[in-house]
C-alpha cells in the first residue's frame, strides 16, 4: 500500500513538510523520497527490490529519526535534464523497453535480468527510475538554496552504474550524475562527488572523466572478478579533466571502518577540501557494509557515520547523500539511520549521544600502503 509508507514517511510533518508542533526551528536536514520508485519491482529474489527503501523509511521513523528532518516535495525530472548526462538513444531505449512489458504483460522474460545481467524491466520502470532522479535534483536544489542544511535521498533503483549510453548494475539514469550536470548548469564552478559505493561508479566516471569543473572520488573494491571491473588508480580522467578523476581501488575483501577511515584522512579530505566545491554529492552506497554478501566487505554503521561525521566540519551546508547500493534492507536500513544521525546532530536537532565507531581494522590494510597513496597522489593533478 503505497499511501501507507507516504503516511509513514510524513510521520511528525504535514503534508508540505512543515515542522511538526513542537519540532519548529528542528528541521534543518532534508530528506527526499516519492511512492512511485517502489513500482519498478521484479523477481521475488532479485536484490535490487523496493524493500530497500521502505525498511529504510521504517527504519528512520522508528528511531525518531524521520520526524526531525523536513520531507523535500518531489519534483519531476525532465528529457532535458536527463540529457544532460544521457544520450537521446538511451531514453528512447529504455521508453523501447518498457512498452515491450506493457504490450506482453505475460513474458516473464522480460522481468528477468537483460544486458549486463543485472538489469530487469517492469511496466513502471521508468517512472521509478525518473522518480529517482527527480528526488535527487530536489535534494541539490535545496541545499543549493539553503532551505534545508543537508539532505538524503532515499532513492531506488540506484544510478551510478548507469552510462550516458547504457543501462547496467540495476542503474537506469544516473541521478547523481543528474544533479550534478544540473548545478553546473545553475552557475556553480566546482561540484564534488564521492562515491564510497563498493562497487565503482563507472557511469559517473565516464559522465564527467573530461570536465574539470567536477571532482570524482570512488572508493571501491577492485579487479576483473568484481563489477563492473574499472576503476583502476591509473583512470584520472582525459582532457580537461585530467586529475580530477581519482580513484582508491581496494584490492581485496573483509576491508573495515579503520581501512576507510584511513582513506579518509590520508586522501578523500585533503582533496576535498583542495578542490574546495561548492556542493558535495556523496553516492552513499552502503553494500560495502558488513553483512551485504554484495561487496563482502566489514564496514559497520558507525564506520559510515564517521565518514560522513569527517565531511560535515568543511562541507555542512554543501553536502547531499544520495542512495546508492545496499542489497541487505535492515542493513541498509541501519546505515541510513547512522548517517541521517550525523547530519542531525551537525543541525543542532539532534544531541551527539552515540559513542565514537569502532575502528576495526579489515585484513587488508596493506592495501592501503604508502605506495598506493603515493601512486594515486601523483595520479590526481589538482
């Protein structure tokens, strides 16, 4: 019942996202969501399924979470902000592709997984798809106007493996790629995107791989064996954008809080805060954490609250998470409320009463040798 999880989803708001009685002067994180992104659904046991934001949503509310941020009204995306990071055949391809659904609603074929393998069209494909992106520009566009201090979108099916030609990894449009596209287009010099899904974010690499006016940082595990097998220290960009493409390839699995935490400090920040953007977008994936069977990687809740703890002191007022990954719902659920915790407490709604994260240290920490800092370092022309 998609108006249950709306009523859910405004528990402690009005319709219009105004603060609750009690809750004024509180609502100082936004957050973005729309119904219509649970309709793209395929087989029973494919991952990449609505459960993944509504356990979310549950999740947040449930915590007393949700109430304290200000839902942001969906919008629409148009063809000519998707365009600005997709080609005119990849909208028609996948318009292509869900009339075929529509026109045998019995060929179960269609429902399976197309192209890369991991790619299933359903009747409303699209319109959750484009829900999706409409979510994310809404989230941009209100940190960019300073109504809210910073936002989430909890969004699905992700976008970050999504080409400007090609859909593939469950991605149809890039909505990270989209907000970006669009804040340049706004007049903003500079935009950052973090990615610290675990799989690398080939799309949004190849989006902006020669624009120098955004800055891409994945953290990702690595090698031909693990999707979507780029993502290599030597991919800086081309042209114009060469060095502003900078890529930390993790090379093997069972990677915990300490490994990403000392990425944090040794080259994510100082990059960062080098480049100096002027609106942060972070492909918050959470299928690095610990019990995604996805990555197989140890990152725990506190891990991914403290990376994002580490970018609020410089970009508290710039930033937006956007939902990426994250194929276990109570997991995903459990690292959404950590980081939407971080951003209340920075927001003053909230008291800092979690205590600091464990920093496990993964088994492979020499993966993160000087030498591989040393190689991305020089690699990175900024």
């Amino acid at each position: 019942d998609l108006s249950f999880i709306t009523r859910t989803m405004v528990a402690g708001c009005s319709a219009a996202g105004a603060p609750a009685a009690g809750a004024a002067g509180a609502l100082r994180v936004g957050y973005a969501y729309d119904d219509a992104m649970l309709l793209h659904e395929g087989r029973e046991k494919h991952p990449e399924k609505p459960a993944r934001v509504s356990t979310a949503l549950r999740v947040l509310t449930e915590q007393g979470l949700l109430p304290l941020c200000e839902w942001l009204p969906k919008r629409a995306v148009t063809d000519a902000e998707l365009l600005r990071v997709h080609t005119p055949a990849h909208l028609a391809n996948i318009a292509a592709a869900v009339e075929a659904v529509r026109q045998s609603p019995l060929d179960v074929s269609l429902c399976e997984p197309h192209g890369d393998g991991a790619i299933y069209f359903h009747a409303h494909t699209d319109v959750s798809a484009r829900a999706a992106a409409g979510c994310v520009l809404a989230a941009a566009e209100a940190v960019l106007r300073a109504h809210v201090r910073s936002a989430i979108a909890l969004v699905r099916p992700p976008g970050h493996h999504a080409r400007p030609e090609e859909a593939m990894g469950f991605c149809f449009y890039n909505s990270t790629a989209a907000a970006a596209a669009h804040a340049l287009a706004q007049g903003l010099e500079r935009v950052a995107i973090l990615d610290w899904d675990v799989h690398h974010g080939n799309g949004t690499q190849d989006i902006f791989e020669a624009e120098p006016r955004v800055l891409f940082i994945s953290l990702h595990r690595s090698g031909k064996a693990f999707f979507p097998g780029s993502g290599a220290a030597a991919e800086v960009g081309n042209g114009d954008g060469r060095g502003r493409t900078i890529n930390v390839p993790w090379q093997q699995a069972a990677l915990g809080d300490a490994d990403y935490a000392a990425a944090f400090e040794l080259l994510v920040m100082p990059v960062l805060e080098e480049f100096e953007p002027q609106l942060l977008l972070v492909s918050a994936g959470f299928d690095a954490a610990e019990g995604d069977p996805q990555g197989k990687m140890r990152v725990s809740p506190a891990g991914f609250a403290e990376m994002t703890r580490r970018l609020l002191p410089s970009f508290d007022g710039k930033l937006v998470l956007v939902l990426e990954g994250g194929y276990v719902p109570d997991v995903t659920a459990a690292c959404a409320a950590a980081v939407v915790r971080e951003l209340l407490v920075a927001s003053k709604a909230l008291s800092q009463t979690e205590s600091e994260p464990k920093r496990r240290q993964g088994g492979g920490w020499g993966t993160l040798t000087p030498d591989l800092l040393r190689e991305v370092s020089a690699s990175a022309l900024l």
